[in-house]
C-alpha cells in the first residue's frame, strides 16, 4: 500500500514557505500535490518526494476556519487524520493551509525530523 492517499497534508522539507500541501492523486510512481495557500501544484516522484506528513499530535495546536484548537484525540481512518477537540472532529482537510510548523524549534518540539536516509545523503 502507498504511503501517500488523496486527502492527506503533507509538509515541503525545501520549501516549507508553500504551507500544507493536498494530495490529489496518487498512481504507482507519482504523486500530485496542491499547495492552496499559494496555488502551486507539483508533481513529485513518489518514492522521492521532499515530502514529510503534517501530523499533529495530541497536546498540539491547530488551526481550522481561522480558529484555533487544541488537539485532545487523533484518529485515523481509511489513511486520513481526524482531529478531536472537545465534541468537535475536523479531518485534515479542514485544516488551515498555513499551521505554525514550519520553524526548526516548532519543527524539534514536534519530533518533526528528516528521515535518516536523507541526512546520510
């Protein structure tokens, strides 16, 4: 099974200035990736891609429709994050498409770190 699924948020490692990207497709070698805060789209080599997953976590921070919340339960369904905050449930999709993730203290605190096969290259 691919890693990646429509629907799902993802972070550029080289240029996190674009905010969350939104996977729109996915095929055997490719991935296409919408960045709706700046309307980039890319297509990335799926086994390649400068890609790491915005997963937050409980205790995190998000923000959705301009709101923040704090995240009390993450569950996961059909490869799809849901974000629980009191009674109310937003999947990844709602997500703002800028989140405070993109700085290195945020990015540490988070354990949000590049896989090790890139910091050997």
């Amino acid at each position: 099974m691919s890693r990646f699924v429509a629907g799902q948020r993802w972070i550029s490692l080289s240029e996190p200035e674009l905010g969350l990207a939104t996977v729109l497709r996915v095929d055997a070698r490719q991935i296409q990736v919408l960045y709706p805060a700046t309307g980039v789209m890319r297509m990335y080599a799926a086994q390649s891609a400068p890609l790491v997953r915005a997963e937050f976590k409980v205790g995190d921070r998000i923000s959705v429709h301009g709101k923040t919340y704090a995240i009390d339960k993450v569950v996961e369904q059909q490869g799809l994050l849901h974000y629980c905050s009191g009674p109310q449930q937003y999947p990844e999709g709602a997500l703002d498409d800028r989140q405070s993730i993109s700085k290195a203290s945020d990015r540490l605190i988070a354990t949000r770190v590049d896989r090790n096969d890139q910091f050997e290259l």
